[in-house]
C-alpha cells in the first residue's frame, strides 16, 4: 500500500504517476480498441463483399486497410496525452503529427476510391480491344491531395496561433503571379481534362495529326505521348492537341477504298461491258470486303479509266492493304486470261503520206 501510495505521488515531467497510468491506459484501451473495431468492420464488409455484385466494396475495403500501425498509434497518444499536465507541449506535437497522418492515410483512401472507381467506370465503358487507360484518374487524385495537404498546413498553423488570414492573403497573390508565369503548364492541364472527359482518343487509339500519325500509349497532364510508325516517341501537348484536328482511326468501323485501273483504247466495247462484271465477280470471293461500285469513269490521256469503290469491315490497315492487294493480282490474272491490256502512258503518232 506504501509502495502504491509512493507510486501515485511520484511525478515525471510535471505528471503524477496516478495521471501517467491513466494515460497509459487510455493509450492501450484505444489501441486495442481500433484493432478490434477495424477487424470486425473489414469482416463484416468481406462478408457482404461476397454477396453483392459490384466492386465498390471491395474498393471500400482496399481504402480500409491502406490505414496502418502509426494511425492508430497518434490516434492513442493524442487521446491519452490529455491526461498528463505537459498537455501543453505534448498535445501540439501529437496533434501536428495526427494531423499529418490522419491527411496521409485520406489522401491514400481517396487515391484507392478514385482510381478503382475510374477502372470500373473505364471498363463498364470500353469495348473489347480497348485498353483501359487510369492515368487521369492518378492525376485527379494528386490534386485532391495537394489542396488537402494546404488545408491541413493552414489548419496546423491557425491552430499553432499563426494568422491565416494573412498567410492566405499571401497565398493568393502569390497564386496569381504563380498562375501568370505558368499559363502555358495550366492551359496543358485543362486541356488533359478535355481530352479525358471528351475522349477524343484514348490510349491504344491510332491517331493522325497533321502529318504525324502513331498510337497513343500515354495522356499525360501535360502532354501526350505517340508511337509512330516509324518507331520513336512522338510528344505533343495537351493544348495543341485540343486545338488540331485529330484522325481517329479507332472509331472507325469499316474503311472507304477507291482505286483506278486503265485499260487501251484498242479494248473493244465487248470487253469494256465486261470489265465491271469480272470485278464484281472477283469481290464475291474476297472475305472482309463490299463491293460499292465499278464503272467506266472517263477517257484519259492515254487509256480507258475504270472506277471502283468498295469497303473494309475491318480498321487495321494492314487487312486493307492485304485486301487490296488480293484484288489487284486477281484482276491481273483475270485480265490476262481475257486477254483485256492495261494501259501505259503511250503515245502513237499516224503520219499520212502525201501523194505528188
């Protein structure tokens, strides 16, 4: 009882032992506590993670347990230094760090529900050969987080007795000249807003611009990166991108062809009625393509032109080309055998003799 009565009245850093045992013991309640009430909360969302659908939940319980050890540490020793008379020093120092962590472990919650969230959004969205693409989603979310980290610094600092009002005044001027000096940055970063929202294109889109043309492999928040054909690394900014017209040939659903073949003016008019049948017959046996029309265009300089048009049910350019080329060595093997000659540029001079 002695040693008790010794231990209540001994004191540490202005506390008496009755106060830093209750402190103490308030530190492990709450940290006891956390750890039960977080197991029982994530068992209980797994349990009707398993019976609903969507994955929101599972999203819900990626957020949860992002929230480590040091949270549930300066949560207890925040709560507990209330109880000790050096609250005055000890609680500003936990409270900074609570703070600090507590808008650490929201910036991470709100990064796992934002990018998850734009992956289901992405995949509920895109077809098939579409690839996902969340790189506007870490950008959302590193901006949310930079103005929560500016709100916790001025809440620390109003709470430390500094005034914010001025400090916020000095923000905004400085935010303005900062806004002036960077326009060019800040007018890339709305237009990769555009670009996400509008979807002009999207990662895996082959695009042409101007005379660039290549795949897109990454939207930025400032530019935009492009495989070309030729293999390098096309960059653009945002802003040029918004303000140019941009071929998109991943929209595109079926591909428009148009090429011209000629044949001699000593091609009878039997065979030119022909002409138009042959190719008609030779696209009856071509897969992936749709005859549109064959016609006997015009009278060239040295040849009798032919018209024809027909579609691709398929985007990738190399089935066109293959298409095309299919046709072309059909037509060839089909002139021979109807003994029909292509035409050349030629040109035949008659000289008449004059009699004396």
């Amino acid at each position: 009882m002695a040693f008790y009565n010794q231990y209540l009245n001994w004191t540490l850093l202005g506390s008496s032992g009755l106060q830093w045992a209750e402190a103490i013991g308030i530190f492990l309640i709450i940290i006891f506590g956390v750890l039960i009430l977080k197991a029982v909360i994530m068992g209980w969302l797994k349990v009707i993670a398993k019976k609903t659908k969507n994955d929101f939940d599972d999203a819900l319980l990626d957020a949860i347990d992002e929230i480590k050890w040091p949270f549930y540490v300066l949560i207890a020793l925040f709560s507990a230094a209330g109880y000790l008379s050096v609250n005055n020093i000890l609680d500003k120092i936990t409270f900074i760090l609570t703070i600090l962590v507590v808008v650490f472990y929201i910036g991470k919650i709100l990064r796992v529900i934002i990018v998850h969230g734009a992956r289901l959004l992405g995949e509920k969205n895109k077809s098939k050969d579409e690839v996902p693409d969340d790189t506007m989603a870490h950008v959302l979310s590193t901006i949310i987080q930079i103005f929560i980290w500016v709100g916790a610094i001025l809440f620390i600092l109003s709470n430390l007795g500094f005034n914010v009002g001025t400090a916020l005044a000095g923000v905004g001027i400085g935010g303005i000249a900062i806004a002036f000096a960077l326009q060019n940055v800040l007018s890339d970063i709305f237009a990769s807003f555009s670009i996400y929202f509008d979807k002009p294109f999207k990662k895996g889109d082959y695009i042409v611009i101007g005379t660039d043309m290549g795949v897109v492999e990454r939207i930025g928040i400032k530019s935009t990166r492009i495989k070309t054909l030729q293999g390098q690394e096309l960059v653009v900014s945002n802003k040029e991108l918004t303000e140019t017209r941009v071929n998109n040939f991943k929209k595109m659903e079926r591909r428009r062809a148009v090429f011209t073949l000629g044949v001699t003016y000593d091609t009878s008019v039997k065979k030119l009625e022909k002409i138009p049948k042959i190719i008609a017959k030779i696209f009856e046996r071509v897969d992936n393509a749709d005859l549109d029309r064959a016609h006997f265009k015009s009278y060239g300089d040295f040849s009798l032109n032919y018209e024809i048009v027909y579609y691709v049910n398929a985007p990738d350019y190399a089935i066109y080309m293959d298409i095309q080329q299919d046709v072309n060595l059909e037509i060839k093997r089909t002139f021979e055998k109807e003994k029909i000659e292509f035409a050349y540029p030629t040109q035949t001079l008659f000289i008449e003799k004059l009699k004396k």
